[in-house]
C-alpha cells in the first residue's frame, strides 16, 4: 500500500472542488444570505459526491462508469433542470438582513446538503474527471485499503476547500445590506441559469 495515496487523494479532492462553477456560485450565495452553517452543509454535500465518485474510480467499478456515461443525456437534463430551478429561486430571492442568521435556512440544512449532494452526482463529467487525473497522475487506489485512502483524502481535500471558501465570503457577510444581497441573488441567479442552459445543450448533443 502507498502511504502517500491520502495526501494525494487530498490533492486531487480539493483541486477538483476548486474549479468554479454552479455549485461554487449557490455555496457562495446561501453563504451570504443564510449563514456560514448552510453554505458549509452545502458545501459537504459535494465533498460527499466527490467522494463517491472518487471512491468508483479507486475501487475500478468500471460496470458503475460505463452506466454513468451512457447514461450522460438523462442525467445532464435532469441536472440542467434542476439549474435552472436554482437559478430562478436564486434570481428572485428577496433577502432579509444579512447581518442576522438566517433560521429559516437553518432549519433546512438537510434540504442544503441533499440538493447540492444530487446536483453534483447528476453530473457525470465528475466521475470522469477522477479517471481522467487518476489515470494521468497514475494514481489508482490498489488493494481496498489503498483505494479507501485515496477515496477518503479526495473527500478531506473536497471538504477542506469549502471550508476554506465559506470562511472567507462569510467574513465579509455582514458588510454586506439587503440591497447588496439582492444584487448577488440576480447576478448568482444569471450565472446560474448559463450554467444551466448550457448542461442542457451538452445534453441535448450528447450521443
């Protein structure tokens, strides 16, 4: 067994949480309206999906892969649906004061870390990405033991990242009035739906 396949899973976890992208853009924002607490539940509930997208490429569950792939056109317009339902929520979200606690968001903590967990798992280039740089980093998890390493440090690295970025935009939470809020919402909600529209045209070309 390597002794280094959890640092390197760590590596591999956090660089791949750290491209931007829909899912940064809503952590960011529930950071902002709701809470440091619901943009890191969120933000766990992708670490969780990189994980097991992490832990299917370790472990060589090829027969898992192929039927992500070829299922790539459903799973892409499920995922872009969902974008766009974020993207409206988002948009037309009025904020309340920032600089107060958000305990209705609180309360929904399960529903924060569940959407973010599914957006991410309906999105198959994931699962592709962790091939992809393990293949080209020739990284491979070996034995169970080895893999359960490499899938655990992909999902510290993931979870490290978000905590890093929820703790650097919650810094800045109460600087920030409704107004401004509101213009985050409408440009979050813009952003997002692009993110959306294009998933839907990938899917939609998609063979």
């Amino acid at each position: 067994m390597d002794p280094t396949l959890l640092a390197r899973g760590f590596v591999l976890g956090f660089t791949i949480a750290a491209a931007v992208g829909p899912i940064s853009l809503l952590c960011i924002r529930r950071t902002l309206a709701e809470g440091r607490l619901v943009g890191l539940v969120s933000g766990l509930g992708v670490a969780t999906a990189d994980a097991t997208y992490g832990a299917i490429a370790a472990f060589g569950l090829t027969a898992v892969t192929d039927v992500l792939v070829d299922g790539r056109r459903v799973l892409g317009i499920v995922g872009g649906l969902f974008l766009l339902w974020l993207a409206w929520r988002t948009f037309t979200a009025v904020p309340g004061d920032a600089a107060r606690p958000d305990r209705t968001g609180r309360r929904g903590l399960p529903g924060a870390y569940l959407s973010t967990l599914g957006l991410t798992l309906t999105n198959p280039m994931t699962i592709l990405s962790f091939a992809a740089l393990f293949v080209g980093l020739g990284v491979t998890g070996g034995d169970a033991l080895g893999a359960t390493l490499l899938t655990a440090g992909v999902f510290a690295g993931s979870a490290a990242w978000w905590v890093i970025l929820v703790a650097l935009v919650g810094a800045f939470r109460t600087r920030i009035t409704p107004r401004g809020l509101r213009r985050v919402n409408m440009a979050s909600g813009l952003l997002i739906g692009g993110f959306a529209l294009v998933a839907l045209a990938s899917a939609a070309v998609a063979p």
